[in-house]
C-alpha cells in the first residue's frame, strides 16, 4: 500500500482557501492545527481556562460507561484514565452514526483524530487522547440509514435500513428491532464476495448489531471493533449521562441567546462581505436548540421572551426553560452552530478534524465563542483518501487512464478509445454512404417534382427512411463493436464504479467493509501506519 498526493478541487471556495491558503482566512478562524506555535497557544488557553470547563472526572466518569459498553478495549481506558488528569487535551472528530460505519469518509475522519493526536502529544510532550463524537442527537434518519457498497456482480448497490414507525426522533432514540439488524446484515453477506476474510468480518457485524438498541449504538460497536485497539474514546452526544453534566452550559445558551444570535450574524456577514457563501442557515429568531417533546425533536425559535417551534406544539418564557432544563436536562439538544461551543464545554478541545463542509461552516460560530468567554479551537482538515486496487490499476495503464480523467468523467474517452478499435472506419464509412446517397438522391427527386408535385414530397420521406435504414445499420455495427469490446468496456466500468461511483468521490459512498473484506484488518493496520498528513490534500492509496 502506498500514497500518492493528487490534488483535486472540490468543496466550497472558503474551505479550498483554509487548506491552500490560510493566511487569506485566518481572521475567520482560531487558528490553524498545522502551525505548531498555535497548538501551543491552544495548549496555553486551554490551561489558563480549565476551571470553565465541566469537570474531567464527571465527563471521564460518564465516557467510561459508555465505552464500558460499546467499546470497551484496555487502550480506550487507559486514554480516559489520561483525561481525568489535569493538563492531557483531546483531539475530536465526529459525525452521526451511520449504517455499518457509513461511507469511507467516517474511517478516515476517526484515523485522522488518531493520528493527529498522536502527533500533538509528542510536539507538546503532554498527553492528547483522540476522541469520537457520534452526532447521535440528530434526528435526520434518511441521512445515515443506508450505505453502499459494489455488490459481487461489480453493481453499486444500496443497502437500507427501513425506520420504525415513531416520531421524528434523534437517531439515538429510534429502536432498531433484532430482525431489522438481520435483514440487513444478510443484504451485507449476500453481497460481499466470498473471502478469507469474510467469517470474521462478518462475525462482528453480527456481534455490533445484535446487541444494538439503536443504530448509534451499532455505530459505536463497529468503530469501536475497528480503532478501540488505538486508544479512540467514542462519545453519543445523546447520552442522557452527558446531558446531566452538560445542563450548566445548556443554560448559559439559553440566557445568552439573544447575544449568540448577534454573534452568529455577525460572522456571517463577515463571511459573505470576503465573498464566500454560507454552508449553514443564520435566520432571525432561531435559538440553535432542540426540545425534545414526546420522542420528536423540536427545533426552537424565540420571539422576546418566548421559544417555541414552528408549528407551536411547545412553547415556553426563558424562565420556564431555564426550569424545564434543571428538571430535564435530557429534553435538550444542540444544533450544528451549538454543537461547538458544547464540545468545548465539555472536553479540552485542542482542534477538532473536519471535512470541507464542515470547515466552511464552523466559521459561522467563531464570534460565538467569545460571549460563552471562550475561544474557537483549532481546525485540522480531515485526511481523504481513493483507494485504486492493483488490477483496477492497470487497467487504468493499459487505457492511458489517471484519477482526474475518471473524477472528470469518462464518457468521451471511452468514445474515443471505442473509436480506435474499429479497423474498418465504419463511422467514417457509414457518414461517406450517407453523403453520397444524399448527393445523388436529392437531385433526382427534384426531377421527379417536376413531374408531378406529388413525388417531390414523397422522394423526400423515402429519402428519410433510407437515410433512417442507414442510421439503423450503423447503430447495428456500433453495438457489434461494442460487443465484441465487451470485456473491455466492462472493465472501463469498473474503474469508474470503484473510483466515482454516481458521480461522487469513492469515499463519499462505499462502505469500509468492501475493503475490509477485500484485504483484512490488516488493511486498516497499514492506513494507520502511513504517514500522517493534515495538509488536506486528497491521497491515492495504490493497493
């Protein structure tokens, strides 16, 4: 296995200038993870502010359980052992759960936070624990209940979780049943091509979802079975545990609204007035937090004194919030301009890995941070992979293929290299009969018109059929071509299933598990031990 850098444009014009150009955007930022003097600037902050923070022993107390749980390796408690002292910092990354561990992207994400950490532990010479946060309080089930993956036949294939009926709940709160898991978990194995790897990767699939109540939990069984053996913490935002120690916090959001909305107004008008758009909505009126209210996930808007959602189903004084919140801690839940300030009130953040997205969107909050009196944390992008297999490779050689000529779309190559297979010209041969049949068919039928007007518009309708008889044949001999291409062609399909499959990068869509499968654990052995690189430029692994 080996890397190669390909640089590749993608994402948003603000997130393209943080990884290529930062001094361009640093003041809509805290800083950026790649310089070292800002981790120790970070690191100092971080210090001088602990008291600000929920308690280490409390949050290391309620991540231990939960890692007890569904992660529970020697390496994951020896890093919360760390962070109940004073002075270790941590390392996050995150995303809501997804089916089987989601796309590709979620892997590399939980890899990145990894190695970063382990990087800044030996540049600071303190201790730095990575850190996975699943968004599990999100409530968009129709994001995360699928995954893809390429099925034996060489097809991109979906595979999907049907949602219970219920209301619109977090997706920590919504109940997978036994046989929901088994459904898809037989989809999985049919589809996976028979390997020695296969029985063991199976074998904890099984074992994450058959004890799994939701499908955040079998989320965090899987990362844990994949990345607990390095010391990866993994955190559900929707843990009722965290939401008790989180309540002070939640309450400070709440009496400082009015203040966090100026805020979050201000840095977007910052953001549009350098000319980049923004990646999440700042409306009027929005207080950025979900009430729970009998299972469904209300977001919360304010008018004065008074939050209530959209369609009035609850609605409260900033008084009775504050009540409802010491009483029910459990009843509240971030949004994605909130989720920062939480995380940061909960851990000691020295940055957090982001993907693109995500990087143009935490500039958003930046301001915010100030009025909770604190500071932004440092952004790392996250690490991006396309993974080409060994024979997919040469293919590509064979055709003179690289990765940007698939990322652009292969239609016109393969056109062209179709075209280089026919000896005989029969394009050019066929256009030529064309030509000449029109040159000798017209002038006559322009005889027959004056003979009778009649003739002149029927010769022209048989010049169109013939001409259509001709176009007939010609498709004919193109699908002959094809065919006896066939092996070939076949082979063009694969490389842009496997590399862009529906037109997105391989990372945004198949699941680790084809690859897994392919190669072993041991595959993921040999992403964590190559060479780390937090410069956001997007890799070639040549299998």
């Amino acid at each position: 296995m080996k890397a190669v850098p390909e640089p590749i444009p993608g994402g948003s014009k603000l997130a393209r200038d943080y990884i290529g150009q930062y001094e361009t955007v640093d003041k809509l930022y805290g800083g950026d993870f790649r310089n070292e003097d800002s981790r120790a600037a970070r690191a100092d902050w971080l210090d001088r502010t602990e008291h600000q923070r929920a308690g280490r022993a409390g949050v290391a107390e309620v991540l231990r359980c939960y890692n007890q749980q569904h992660n529970n390796h020697s390496e994951v408690m020896a890093s919360l052992d760390l962070l109940e002292q004073s002075g270790t910092l941590v390392i996050t990354g995150g995303q809501q759960s997804g089916l089987f561990t989601g796309p590709l992207f979620v892997v590399y994400k939980a890899a990145t936070a990894i190695l970063a950490a382990k990087e800044a532990a030996a540049q600071l010479g303190r201790p730095v624990i990575p850190l996975f946060w699943i968004a599990g309080e999100d409530h968009d089930w129709d994001e995360v209940n699928h995954t893809y993956v390429l099925n034996r036949g060489g097809e991109f294939t979906k595979i999907k979780l049907d949602k219970p009926e219920g209301p619109r709940a977090s997706v920590s709160g919504i109940t997978v049943q036994p046989e929901s898991w088994q459904q898809v978990t037989e989809l999985l194995d049919g589809m996976l091509q028979e390997s020695e790897f296969k029985p063991r990767i199976m074998e904890f699939i099984r074992k994450s979802t058959e004890r799994a109540c939701s499908m955040s939990e079998a989320f965090a069984k899987l990362l844990g079975s994949l990345f607990g053996k390095f010391g990866l913490v993994l955190l559900d935002s929707a843990d009722p545990a965290l939401r008790a120690l989180e309540r002070p916090f939640f309450a400070t959001l709440i009496e400082r609204n009015d203040e966090l909305e100026t805020a979050y107004k201000q840095a977007a008008d910052e953001i549009t007035a350098a000319g980049y758009e923004l990646q999440a909505d700042v409306t009027p009126g929005n207080a950025n937090l979900f009430y729970i209210h009998e299972g469904a996930r209300l977001l919360l808007h304010k008018a004065g004194d008074t939050f209530t959602d959209r369609k009035g189903t609850v609605s409260f004084t900033r008084d009775e919030l504050l009540s409802m919140l010491e009483a029910h801690p459990e009843r509240f839940s971030n949004n994605v301009l909130t989720r920062p300030l939480m995380q940061n009130y909960v851990l000691p953040v020295l940055a957090t890995v982001l993907g693109q997205g995500e990087i143009a969107y935490w500039a958003i909050p930046r301001n915010a941070f100030a009025v909770v009196d604190d500071q932004m944390p440092l952004i790392m992008p996250r690490m991006s992979f396309t993974i080409i297999e060994g024979t997919l490779h040469k293919h590509m050689e064979k055709y003179g293929l690289a990765f940007n000529d698939v990322r652009s779309g292969l239609d016109s190559k393969r056109k062209e290299w179709l075209a280089a297979q026919d000896e005989l010209e029969l394009d050019r041969r066929f256009l030529e009969v064309k030509e000449s049949f029109t040159a000798l068919y017209e002038p006559l039928i322009e005889q027959l018109g004056s003979i009778q007007a009649g003739l002149l518009k029927l010769g022209q309708n048989n010049k169109e059929k013939i001409l259509d008889q001709i176009s007939f044949l010609a498709g004919k001999a193109q699908d002959a071509m094809e065919k006896q291409n066939e092996a070939a062609l076949r082979q063009w399909e694969r490389i842009e299933l496997s590399l862009m499959p529906a037109g997105k990068l391989q990372e945004r869509a198949y699941n680790v598990m084809y690859y897994l499968n392919r190669y072993g654990l041991a595959w993921l052995d040999e992403l964590m031990e190559m060479p780390a690189d937090f410069s956001g430029a997007h890799r070639i692994i040549y299998m």
